[in-house]
C-alpha cells in the first residue's frame, strides 16, 4: 500500500481538515486513497483467516475480521518462539522460574526443554539419571533438599561425574547441584547453601 496524497497535492503532503471559521478548505480525498486501504485489509484478512488454497473471505457480519487476523499473523510469526515476555535475563540465557523434577521408582528425571533450573526434596533414596535425550552442551542445576528427615542416600546414573563436593544428607540440607553438559557425560560439582 502506498500513500495517497489529497487531490491536488504531492510529495506526501499531509491532509488538512476544512475549517470555515478560519476560511480553511479541507483537501479531497480521492478514491483510490480508501480503495488502497480497503484492499489492504480485505487482503490481510482474506490470508491470514483462511489458507493460501482457501481464503477465508471478509464479511460484513464480523467487524472483528482485522483484530483476528493480526492475532494469527503473530501466532503464525512466533510459532517456535517464547510466549511471554522476555526479560533480560532470560534473554541472556538464564532462566529464573524453577521446574520441579520428576521422580518415578526412585529415579530423578528432568527435561530440559522445560528449563535449566529444577528442584526436588528427597524424601527416599534416590538415583539421579541423565535427560533423554541427552543435551550436547549446556547447564542446568538441580536443587536437591533433604526432608526434615534426612539420611537418604543419592546415587548418580553412569553419564554423571562428580568433580566437587559431595551431597549433604542432613535432615532440611539445600545441595546445589550445577551440571555442565558435554555430550555423553555430565560435570557435576556440588555445593550447599549455608544457613542464613
């Protein structure tokens, strides 16, 4: 679509209402400059309402037709995208909304599709296992509380290899568990949050 200039004028020059108390005459408009516009929007909701084979037609019937189409051009645009608003600091690549691991027969889980950041309270013994499919790179940590219990013994799966620290089993103990991804193993390094 391209602007339209009032009849008479060129080179984008803007519209002036009429106003006869101060002996103004307002521009014409030509007809083209609506025609282009209607166009526009019939075209925009013709596509994006219906499919390239099919498209759905614009009706007098729905005054909503634009509003729609606009929100199906973006879901159509952001399909494979975040759908929320970024913060910086997801935007720098950390996430800051925990997701609770999964546990099944003793086995710890986590998918990291869902986040990098989980949490889980131990409440039995446990075997952490690595993602399926595995991450060919990356970090993610594990936040591992022991129940007011405690004592119940961590075991890694064979992808896992502890290079520092150790789990602390006592009852209520936070064990943060940082993991670096590099293909078939996983650099773990463990530490504890201190009491405040």
């Amino acid at each position: 679509m391209e602007y339209v200039n009032p009849i008479g004028k060129t080179g984008g020059a803007p519209y002036v209402d009429g106003n006869p108390e101060a002996d103004i005459e307002g521009d014409a408009v030509s007809a083209k400059a609506w025609e282009h516009c209607m166009r526009e929007i019939v075209n925009t909701i013709n596509y994006y309402l219906g499919t390239v084979e099919e498209p759905l037609p614009a009706t007098e019937a729905d005054l909503q037709q634009l509003r729609k189409a606009i929100e199906q051009a973006v879901t159509d645009g952001t399909s494979d995208a975040l759908r929320r608003t970024v913060s910086a600091t997801l935007a720098a690549g950390f996430w800051t909304t925990p997701v609770p691991a999964t546990v099944a027969a003793g086995d710890v889980s986590f998918d990291p599709a869902l986040g990098n950041r989980f949490t889980l309270t131990a409440t039995e013994a446990l075997t952490i296992t690595a993602p399926d499919p595995m991450p060919a790179g990356g970090s993610a940590r594990l936040e591992l509380t022991m129940d007011a219990i405690g004592n119940h013994g961590i075991a890694w799966g064979p992808e896992f290899r502890v290079n520092h620290g150790q789990i602390d089993t006592d009852p209520n103990a936070v064990n943060l568990i940082h993991m670096e991804f590099s293909g078939a193993v996983i650099d773990v390094h463990i530490t504890q949050r201190t009491e405040a």
